[in-house]
C-alpha cells in the first residue's frame, strides 16, 4: 500500500514545553495541526492544536478557533468511520484547574463505541488521571519523553499517523 509522506509543515510543531514531531502530524490546516496522542485512552484518541502557542482557548484569535473546530470536525468525521464508532467525545482542558498539564490549548478528540467505558462519562475520570500522573511527572522533573513512550514507541505513532494521513489522501476519500 502506499504511503502518503508527512505534512509538508515545519520540521516540528510547538506543543507547550515539547515539540511535536513532523511524522507524527496527519493533518492540518493554515493555523491548526491534528497528531497522535501518546497515551491515548481509546484507539483514535487524537489532538488537535494551534500552530502558534497558546496556553488557554480564551488568548485564541477567532480565525484560530475556526481553524481547530473545523479540524477538529473533520478528523472526527474520518476517525469515527475508520474506528466504526458511532459517537465522539470532543473535550479542551483549559486552564491548570480544568486538568490542563501540557501549556498549549488542544482539543481531544476520541471516537466512542457502546461499553467503551462501562460508565459513559468514566472517559473524563480516566482524562484527568492520565493528566494528573503526567502533571506528577512534571513536578517532579522527571517526566523523559523517551521513557513515557515505552508503551508506544515513535514508530507506532509514526505508523498510526501514516495510516490516519492515508484517510485524507483526496484520491482515495470524498472530500468532506
């Protein structure tokens, strides 16, 4: 099967303190990119961010809130498809106090199955788990992104963006 090569971005993108890689990038538009998540809760778990750094959703600019909903609409749409899910949870921690752990506002979003949870909204209890181990981490300074990524290393999230690239290749999807 052929692949479609990484975005023709910059080399790496600003995600708060890290950066994210170009391969890791799948989609985008002039002012927001979607990636894969490192940890994430349920299979298609997703981000979407600014290009520009931006800690909280409120110091967006209209055109940047445009830019990621309408990103966000549109990889939604194509994950939920390719999971054959039948539902999405779209979900921004804004804010330190909201559960927010990496500086720079993003929307998550994940494609949901009946019984993915056996509670439906248990997915924004295991939200803020995984956000408060990660801030743990930080805190005590000892958050190393290449031992965080054991359980998924940069070639599955390579492959897993590749695949997630190949939904957007116009020649093989309708426009949306």
């Amino acid at each position: 099967m052929a692949t479609q090569e990484p975005t023709d971005g910059p080399a790496d993108y600003p995600f708060g303190h890290v950066r994210i890689v170009k391969e890791n990038v799948f989609h985008e538009n002039s002012l927001a990119y979607a990636f894969v998540n490192l940890k994430p809760l349920l299979p298609g778990h997703v981000l979407v961010a600014p290009k520009r750094a931006v800690e909280r959703f409120t110091s967006l600019t209209d055109e940047e809130v445009g830019a990621m909903w309408t990103l966000a609409k549109s990889v939604g749409h194509k994950l939920e498809a390719h999971y054959q899910a039948n539902a999405l949870t779209l979900a921004i921690q804004d804010g330190a106090d909201a559960g927010q752990t990496v500086s720079h506002v993003h929307i998550h979003i994940m494609p949901r199955k009946p019984g993915d949870f056996e509670n439906n909204d248990d997915i924004y209890d295991a939200m803020d788990e995984q956000e408060r181990d990660m801030a743990e981490a930080l805190k005590a300074e000892k958050l190393n992104l290449d031992i965080e990524r054991k359980a998924r290393t940069p070639e599955v999230m390579m492959e897993e963006a590749t695949t997630y690239r190949n939904l957007f290749d116009s020649n093989k999807n309708e426009p949306l």
